[in-house]
C-alpha cells in the first residue's frame, strides 16, 4: 500500500503591492475600466468609487450603500457634514491604508473617522493631534472638534502640551458654541461652565503653577466659569492639605509626563505666595 505524501503548504502575502495597484485609482477621474459602482458627491466635488470597498471598510457606509436606505439603488449619492478634502483623505486610506495628516486636516479628518466608524484612521488621528497638541488646541483650529474626541484627548496622559495652555483652548472650543459674543453678558459664564462641565473635570488644576492660579483660573471662577472646587483643590495640593479622595481626583494632580519633563527645576515657598484673599508675591512661574 503506497504511503500519503506528505502535503506542503506555504502561504505568501504582498499587502503593499495591493496598496500599490489600488493607489492608481483615480477618485475624481477613473479609468474607463475602474468598475466604479457608486459617485460619492461632497459639495461640488464627486468621488467614483466601489461599494464594495466601502462596506466592508465602514460600517454606517456599508448601511447606506448595501443596505434598504434608498442610497443602495442610487448611483450618485451626496455625503454631508464634511469637506471635499477630507473626502479624498478618507478614501484614501480606505483603498490604501495611507494617510497624510498635518496640523490643519487631523482634526476634521478625526471627526469624520468617527462618524464613519474607521478606526485605524482614528486612532492616527489621535496619535498625531496628542503629539502635535500645542498646533492643533488653538484657535480656528480646534472649534470642530467633537466634544467626545475632545474628552479623550484631554483626559490622555500622552497630550503634550501645558496645562495652561489646554485651558485656554478648552475656552476657545466652548466659546464658540455659545450664541451670545457679548463677553460682558452675565449669562454667558454660566453657560460656558455648563458646555465645559465634562471636559473641566479632566483638566489637572493642580499641576498648574501658583502664578497661573491666581492670575487665570481665579478670574475665570469669578466669572462663574470654572466651578470654586477645582480652583479650592489645587491650592489645597500647593499647600499639601489633604490626600486624593477617588482616582479622578489623583489623577487630576498628577502631572502629564510632557508637564514634568518641560518643568523648571526649581523650589518655591508656597507658605508665602498661597493665600485665598491676596494675590501671591512676585514669585517665578514654576512650570
């Protein structure tokens, strides 16, 4: 009886020849023989693409493309809420897994990954805007951002960028939805610590220098936009009153690494500049 041969199996994969050919496809003006089964319009702009690939690659365009939306018997469909170039990026990396991020795309490029559910590109996104956070938390740049998103890169202990500095991005992004411009209105404190309440509590008062304190957090506490307690609780951690009462609270004053690797190196006495009535002495700025 003739013995089985033994079968030999290898499997061989080229992932980036794949990138390669599907990177030729021109979204805008296709080949003739491209196959494209569906035009995306944004704006002005169409994208001829593939149904296909966009399925499988986003799950809300896998609903509207394949599923009983009226979309999936469409041709030409129209895709609001983002930019024509940010449009481009997407597809992009859908057909490539390429990606070309700077400090003026990531974040609307950030909100639309979210909205379509494509998650390797988000997670680019927030890798750069954490690196990058001192460009991408100012102002005309950081309004668009959702507040979700925004809450997660607040709250990531790899943002680098002075606490601050955050801060006063964090006023800019909540300014910019309330309707009243008029800063002298009373309301308008009120409202802004109601928008902000979410993102203030991941904001490490305590870690912000004595200085800063009374120079820019007191105001806004008068003004009624940052709640009393956090300003309380970190001249409270300067003065070394009291132990962290839950997690959050630890790591509220735990400094980012960012924060303690850009510190000067330098002791201040807090028993004469810490006072909750008077202004501190003219003392250097420890962070």
């Amino acid at each position: 009886m003739e013995t089985p041969r033994e079968e030999m199996i290898e499997s061989f994969h080229d992932h980036s020849d794949l990138s390669e050919r599907l990177s030729k496809h021109n979204f805008r003006k296709p080949d003739s023989e491209c196959c494209c089964d569906v035009i995306l319009r944004v704006g002005t702009s169409r994208f001829y693409a593939h149904r296909f690939m966009l399925g499988v690659s986003s799950k809300p365009l896998c609903v509207m493309l394949t599923g009983p939306m009226r979309e999936s018997k469409e041709l030409e469909v129209a895709i609001n809420g983002i930019s024509s170039e940010v449009m481009e990026l997407l597809l992009t990396f859908i057909y490539t897994g390429n990606v070309e991020l700077s400090t003026l795309n990531v974040v609307p490029t950030m909100a639309a990954a979210e909205m379509y559910e494509l998650s390797a590109l988000r997670e680019a996104c927030k890798q750069f805007a954490l690196r990058h956070a001192k460009h991408i938390f100012r102002r005309n740049v950081i309004e668009p951002l959702p507040e979700k998103l925004l809450c997660e890169l607040v709250a990531d202990e790899n943002l680098q960028i002075r606490e601050s500095t955050l801060l006063d991005a964090v006023l800019i992004w909540g300014a910019a939805r309330i309707e009243s411009e008029d800063e002298e209105d009373e309301r308008r404190g009120p409202q802004l610590q109601t928008i902000l309440q979410d993102v203030l509590l991941l904001i490490r008062f305590p870690t912000m220098s004595v200085r800063t304190l009374y120079g820019t957090v007191k105001p806004l506490v008068q003004k009624q936009v940052i709640p009393e307690s956090y300003l309380t609780e970190a001249l409270f951690f300067h003065l070394n009153w009291g132990a962290a009462q839950s997690p959050e609270h630890q790591k509220r004053m735990t400094p980012r690494p960012f924060t303690l690797s850009s510190r000067k190196r330098k002791r201040v006495s807090f028993i004469q500049t810490v006072s909750f009535s008077s202004p501190p002495d003219q003392t250097n700025d420890t962070l």
